[in-house]
C-alpha cells in the first residue's frame, strides 16, 4: 500500500511581505498630498509586483 502525504509550500519570504508599512504622512499642503499619492501608488506597484512573482512562483513550483 502506497500512503501519499501532502507537501505543503511557500513562497521566499522577501515575496511575502506586507504591501503597505505603517507610515503616517504629515499632510499639510497640495505638494504633501501629491507626494503622499505617488508614494501610494508607488507601494500599489510593489504589490502588484510581489503578487506577479508569486503566480510566477506558483507555476514553476507546480503548486497551482
């Protein structure tokens, strides 16, 4: 009799970090707040990233 056991994987752990930092913007002017949005959408790009790398990972790990 064959006994199959489940292998369970990960992704790298650089792969796994949180998107956002708790970073606390002083907003106080129009120029703060267009820093602020293109340091968003910055953090939004690295995310997409990391979840691109992680579907990248997934397939070539088979464990889609």
């Amino acid at each position: 009799m064959t006994i199959t056991k489940p292998v369970y994987m990960t992704p790298p752990a650089d792969m796994l970090q949180s998107c956002l930092p708790l970073t606390h913007f002083n907003v106080s002017t129009n120029a703060d707040s267009i820093s602020y949005s293109n340091w968003l959408e910055s953090m939004l790009e690295q995310c997409e990233q990391r979840i691109e790398s992680i579907k990248q990972w997934a397939a070539q790990s088979g464990s889609q």
